[in-house]
C-alpha cells in the first residue's frame, strides 16, 4: 500500500515574522545614538583636521575637547562647553600667575598648585550642574599648563593661550554640529516635561487626598523638581525663550513642591478622623485627576473651587464654639493645597506665553561643607605626595602622573560614589591603552594622509560613540573616548615612539590608579555621616527660619529640603527599612514645619495685630525643642481661634490660616520628636 507523503502549507507571515525577529537591531543600536556617533565622529575628525591645517603644537586636545563636551543634547553641550572654556581660562590665568611667581622656588611651586587644585575641588563640592565641572576644569587645567611650561617657564604665557584655543577650536565645532545637524526644540521638550511633572504631582495629590499613602512616591516627586529645573536649565543654554522664562518654570515647580508637602500633611490629617466625610475633598481629588489625566483644566476652575472651600470655611468658623474644629483644619489645608494647584497652572501657562514678562526666580541647595573641605584636603593631598613621589623618581612622565592624578581627585570628588566612579574611568583607561597600543604601532605606521587616518580613527570613534549611549557602557566608553585619543595623539609630522608611548601609558594607570586608592584610604565614604549631617543642616536651617524668618522664602527652603532629600535617598544604602522609612517621614516632617513658619512669618509682616503670638512660636522653633514647640504653638492656636468665631470679624481667613499652620506645627512636632531632636543615629 503506497503511503501518501503531505506537505504543510507555508506560512508566510510566520516566516516573515522569524526573519525579522531574527534581524532586529539590538536595542542600543537607536536612531538617537547613531546620530549621536555620526555626529561627534564627524565633528571630532573636521576639529582633528583644522587643527592640523592650523599646524597647532598638540593638535588632539582639539578633538578631545569635542568628545569631551558632546552630550545627548545641545543644550547640554553648549552648557557645559560654556563652563570648560569658562574654567579653562580660568585655570590658564591661575597658571601664568603661579609659574611667574613660583618657578625658581620648586617647593612653593607645587604647594601653591595642590592649594589651587584643593580649592578648585571645595568649590566644585559647593556648586550643581556643569557649574562643578568649570570649577574642576579651572584647578587641572591650571596644572596641565603649569606642568608643559616647565622646560620652558618663559613660554608659559603661550602655552596658556595655545591651550585655551585647542578647547575653544573643539567647543566651536561641536556646537556648529549639534547646531545643524541635532538642533532640536528646546522650548518644547521642556514644556512637555513640565507638563509630565504637573501630571504627575497633581495624580499623587489626587491619591493622597483619598488616603493613599505613597510616602516614597513623594520623596520622587519633591527630588524630581530638581531635576526639571536641571533640564530647564540646560535647555536654556540654547533657548533664549527658556532662558528668559526660566523663573516661571522655577515658580511652576515651587508651587508643586509647596502642593505635595500640604497633600502629604492633608493625607495625616484625613487619616486622623476617618468619621469624617468631607465632599470637597473628593471634588478636589476629582480636579487633580482630571489634570493627571491630561483633560484641559483652567486656572479659573480651580479658583472657583477654591471659592467654594473659603465660603465653607467661613461657615464652619461661624459655628465653631471657641475652638478648631477638625473640619476648619482640614479645609484650610485644602484651600492652600488649591491655591498651589492654581499657582502651578498659572505659572505653566506663563511658561508657554511667548508674551510673558521675564521671570528670574532662583532656587536654593544644599551644601555640605565638611564635604567640601575633605575633598579639597584630599586633592592637596594627593598632588603634594605625588608631586614628592616624582621628585624622588625624577620619572620623566611625573608631570603626567601628577595631572591624571589630579583630574581624578577632582573629578570624581563630586560624584556620588568616587571609588566605584575611579574604578569605571581606570578599565576605560586599560581599553584605551590596548586600543591605542595597536593603532599607534600596528595600523598608523602603514598610513600616509588624513583620509587613511580619519577612516581609522572615525571607525573606532563611531563604536565608542555608540557605548557612550548604551547605560552599560557609557562610563568605560566616555573615559575611553578621549583617553584613546590622548594616548594615539595624532600629529602632523610624527607619532609617539614605544618608549614615550609606555611612560605616558604608565602614568594614566598609576594616575588613575593612585587616585582610587587616594579616596579608598583618605576620607572614605560614609554615608552613616552623611545621613547625619543632612539631618543637622535641615534641623538647622529650621531654627534659623525660626530666629531669622526675614531671610528665608518659600522656594529657597521647599527646593534646599528637597535636594538635601535626595542625598538622603542616595545615602540609603545598607539603612534598614523602617529606619530609611522614618528619616522620610522626619524629614518631610522638618519640611512641612518650616513651610508654615514662612507662612506665619509672612501673616506676622501683612498683619501686625497677629505679630505677637506669632513671632512667639516662631522665636520657639528657633530655639530648637520640639516638644516646647508643640505646646507654644497649640497655645498661640487656641488664642486665635478665640477670634475666629466672632460673626464681625474682617480677617477671619487670616486668623484661619495662622491658626491651622500653627496647628501643623504642633503635629508634627509632636509625632517625628526624636528626629527634630535628632536622636536617631541614621
């Protein structure tokens, strides 16, 4: 019996599928970070070429001046392209003056650049953004110049000048790049990320006033705040419309940072008198979710709402007997809550209004200055013991040695974790060195002009390109980057012989290497005591507004408390649970209390009649006694709410606001005691 054979009929759309599964880019090969590579290859080849018909003395500084300054947008590069000619500059002008002053005194030579270096690094402690990094430029710049003037201490002044061209000539084509070819729409993408950010604020609000509680969704969402002002900022490096309206996005945020603190306050308070059922809540709620939601909602909405919580107000003052009902606290709260919800919808159409005035409003941050003074110590440190440690060796590549050495105290003194951040830059320095160890004496010697060499080059700067964009790689390949580029460095006329090429090999591991160990062993990382110390400057800052409320607004202490949040979150690590959890809650605690004393010490200027009671409370947080604070300021409490009752009384919602902030006070004063005390040991 013939047995019959069957064929399965072909799927077409399964094999088309299984082909083009099967071809698929990886995920880090992206449009964004193939333009990325295209880009600053293109730019950094262009600036190597310049630099050669220019017949510059150290032509790859150009170059690496580009890979240096390329980021992932232009407001970004042209930021930090301002702040490295800025420090550059800087550092040149403090190079001349120390080489003049100090070159026939070697001794007073090397303390006075460690001094420069040590200070440059405290001061880039002190300072946010691209603004540390021109502080970091200014100290090892100073010592690149200061060094390569050795031989010749006369020539020092041309050397400075050569060396702010090479970083001006980079800076100059990587912006004509990202110009043309990456110019993007900076007033826009930062519209969209504040209006992603009021979303988001006004959803958490939404679920806070129903009684959720999402006490890490705040912590997010207060940090967050400086992070659109970061990415404000930068975009206003290439946008003059962002630029002038910068402190309308700033206002935006402080009315959102000022809406999550009262909804944070407002969710307790709920939580503290479940019996009672107030409609105005929810009709508040239901606003915040149609913001969170992306419906249309006008200012003049919120603001007749607003109205409707003030009427009620008055009605529940009139009633109460003598006393703050616990209904008059909560719709106090939600009238302020509604009133930043306004100020934020306000401040975000202003931000869109090409018409708008100029706003300039600033924020304030956190300085930790035991920080700063260990890292400029440490800097000093490290370049006086390698300074001695080149002497004794007479090793002709110290100079070298001394700058890397330099670069990585200053440079990773600002970051987070300098070790772990060393570690990163040192295996990008032994890739660069294999990497540049084979072009220079492998493939260089058989090429003969620029286009042989730029294909050579361009080919392996398109991949670091690519690495600079994927998260896994982009430390190792940013260090690799330029590195690679200082190590081959390219020249016009010759290139670096094997002998020459190990010494400067040698110096960048032990430079970099050295520079770890200086962090492992000289002021290591604590973030026990870091935890510690954000606790004192926010209980500090506390009593200042206290003693000093005149000195103090509303922005300067929500965006200083919510940076010094974000260091608490990062000093996280190997914390227990709870304990992360009620340094959160003592922290926003210490937030919402300084909040209402700027807010009393505004009613005690408005209204002179409340300035007595008000300025007691205010002279007991000063002084720094929770427990005190709390019975001071339920008295002062309950002496206005005297007033509050009377049906003539024309400043009844003043007396409502005084009274419900002093209220705030007391609870939390009361329930994060041992924090305000700073009992815990973090």
């Amino acid at each position: 019996m013939a047995t019959r054979m069957t064929v399965a009929p072909l799927n077409s759309a399964r094999l088309f599928s299984s082909l083009a599964h099967g071809l698929a880019l990886p995920p880090w090969l992206t449009r964004p970070a193939v333009g990325f590579a295209l880009r600053t290859t293109a730019a950094s080849l262009v600036a190597l070429y310049i630099a050669f018909l220019l017949n510059l003395d150290d032509p790859k500084w150009v170059p690496m001046t580009v890979w240096i300054v390329a980021q992932s947008n232009r407001g970004m590069s042209l930021s930090k392209g301002q702040y490295r000619i800025l420090g550059t500059i800087i550092g040149a002008v403090a190079a001349v003056a120390m080489v003049a002053l100090f070159m026939q005194a070697p001794e007073l030579f090397i303390l006075s650049l460690a001094l420069w270096l040590g200070l440059c690094t405290a001061l880039a402690t002190g300072l946010r953004n691209f603004r540390a990094y021109g502080a970091v430029l200014a100290g090892y710049t100073a010592a690149i110049v200061a060094f390569d003037s050795i031989g010749s201490p006369l020539e020092v002044f041309d050397i400075a000048v050569a060396r702010v061209i090479y970083i001006a000539l980079g800076i100059m084509t990587e912006a004509v790049f990202s110009t043309v070819f990456a110019p993007g729409t900076p007033l826009q993408e930062t519209q969209n990320r504040l209006t992603t950010y009021l979303r988001q604020v006004s959803d958490l609000c939404a679920r806070a006033l129903r009684g959720q509680s999402n006490t890490s969704g705040f912590r997010g969402l207060l940090t967050g705040a400086l992070e659109l002002d970061a990415a404000a900022e930068y975009a206003a490096a290439s946008s003059r419309s962002v630029r002038s309206r910068l402190g309308h996005l700033r206002g935006a945020a402080v009315a959102m940072l000022t809406q999550m603190a009262i909804a944070q306050s407002l969710r307790e308070h709920l939580a503290e008198r479940p019996d009672l059922d107030e409609p105005l809540v929810e009709k508040a709620a239901m606003a915040l979710d149609a913001i969170g939601s992306a419906s249309p909602v006008a200012p003049n909405t919120i603001a007749a709402l607003r109205a409707d919580v003030r009427t009620a107000l008055s009605e529940t003052a009139v009633d109460s007997d003598h006393a703050i009902p616990p209904r008059l606290l909560i719709l106090d709260h939600l009238d302020r809550l509604l009133e930043a919800a306004h100020g934020a919808l306000t401040r975000q159409a202003l931000f869109s209004d090409e018409k708008a005035p100029s706003s300039r409003l600033r924020l304030s941050f956190h300085v930790d200055h035991r920080d700063a003074v260990q890292n400029g110590i440490r800097t000093f440190v490290a370049i006086v013991i390698g300074s001695w440690f080149w002497i004794a060796t007479a090793w002709p590549s110290g100079p070298s040695f001394i700058v890397i050495l330099g670069v990585i105290c200053a440079l990773f003194a600002t970051r987070p974790n300098p070790v772990v951040g060393g570690m990163g830059f040192l295996k990008g320095g032994l890739v660069a060195v294999i990497a540049a160890a084979i072009c220079n004496f492998a493939i260089l010697p058989m090429l003969s002009d620029f286009t042989e060499l730029a294909m050579v080059i361009g080919i392996i700067m398109f991949a670091t390109g690519l690495a600079m964009r994927n998260v896994r790689t982009a430390a190792l390949a940013t260090s690799f980057a330029f590195l690679f580029l200082d190590l081959v460095g390219p020249d016009n006329t010759s290139r670096a012989d094997a002998a020459s090429f190990m010494n400067g090999a040698l110096a960048l591991i032990l430079g970099v290497g050295s520079g770890v160990l200086v962090f492992t062993l000289l002021f290591p990382s604590n973030l026990p005591a870091k935890r510690q110390r954000l606790q004192r400057a926010t209980l500090r800052d506390l009593a200042d507004i206290g003693r000093s409320p005149g000195h103090w607004t509303r922005e300067h202490w929500l965006s200083r408390t919510a940076d010094r949040l974000a260091g608490q979150a990062a000093a996280n690590a190997g914390v227990p649970e709870k304990q992360a959890e009620d340094d959160l809650r003592g922290m926003l605690a210490a937030l919402a209390i300084g909040e209402a004393a700027i807010t009393l010490a505004e009613l005690a200027r408005e209204h002179p009649h409340l300035a007595k009671p008000l300025n007691v409370v205010l002279r007991q947080l000063g002084r720094g006694d929770p427990a005190r604070l709390a019975k001071v300021s339920r008295a002062a409490a309950q002496h206005l709410s005297y007033w509050i009752s009377k049906p003539d009384i024309s400043t009844r919602h003043t007396l409502i606001r005084a009274a419900t902030q002093l209220d705030t006070i007391a609870s939390a004063a009361l329930n994060h005691v041992d924090y305000l005390r700073q009992k815990r040991t973090a």
